[in-house]
C-alpha cells in the first residue's frame, strides 16, 4: 500500500470544499479497490462506501449537478479527526501540492467561456457569504461568491488569514 498522507484540507474556503471532498473521496475509494490493508492505519477508521443520487433537475445548476445520477464511491479509509492547519501546512512543504484553487484556471473548466477569457482568470474560490439580518431574503444562489487569492492560507480572500488571533 502506498503511504498514507492526510490531505483533507478543512480549510479550504467552503465553496471549493464540495469539489475537493468528492475529488478526495474518488481518490479515496480507487485506493482502496487496490490496497485493501487487514488492520486500519493508525487514527483512521474504514468507510464501507456506497451508493447515492447526486444532481438536480434545476436548469440553473450546471456540470456534475444535472441531471439526477447515481454516484457510487467505494470503501475508503479516512482520518478521524481533522487535518489542522499545520498539519495541512507541514504536508504542502513536505510534497509541494499546489491546491485547485492556487492553480491557474483551465479552458475545461469554464467550457462557456472563450480560451482567451480563461486566460485572463485568476486562481480563485467561492467564499461562503450567507445573507444578512436586512437581506433575509436573498437567494440561497448568491450566497457564495468567487475571491480571487482565496484558499487555504487565506480562507477570505487574499487580505485574510488563517492565523487566529
């Protein structure tokens, strides 16, 4: 089995989340179909995988969400309690990842935009910005939005920081 490595990274900003957890959990479940190992690893506990309806009928969701589809995952290890900050830090600096959200954006990724136009892109992520008590009303749509120079280091966009003080 390949070494175990903890890349769940909790601090991403909660709009790239989504993308990464199932990314991660593919990722999990292909590893597990082929090093299935007798004792769980230490601090980890098996997830026996499964399968679930993913997607919506709603014309305004776009990519993976439409239409209605079953998803399988397989079983898959994971850590059980959270990756911290540092840990999460102490892995980029051991393996030199690079987050989705820290790289340059892809033409597929924004296949309703001209090539030219993704150039002009920024690395960005969706920052979860829920309405406030004098916009109660605001759609459940608006509330996340995307801030370039947001990621794990700067969960807010490039002004903020995960340091806590």
């Amino acid at each position: 089995m390949a070494e175990r490595s903890s890349i769940w990274p909790v601090v991403l900003p909660a709009g790239g989340l989504l993308v990464v957890v199932l990314v991660y959990l593919t990722y999990l479940s292909i590893q597990a179909q082929f090093a299935k190992p007798e004792t769980p690893p230490p601090g980890m506990v098996r997830i026996p995988g499964g399968s679930f309806k993913m997607g919506s009928d709603d014309p305004t969701f776009r990519g993976e969400a439409e239409p209605i589809h079953t998803v399988t995952v397989g079983p898959f290890w994971i850590d059980v309690t959270e990756v911290t900050n540092e840990q999460f830090e102490q892995f980029v600096k051991a393996t030199g990842y690079v987050t989705i959200v820290e790289r340059q954006p892809e033409p597929r990724q924004f296949p309703d935009l001209p090539p030219d136009e993704v150039k002009k892109l920024k690395p960005f992520s969706s920052v979860f910005t829920p309405p406030g008590p004098n916009d109660p009303t605001r759609s459940f749509m608006d509330w996340w939005k995307p801030v370039e120079g947001a990621n794990w280091r700067h969960p807010q966009g490039p002004n903020s920081s995960i340091v806590v003080k």
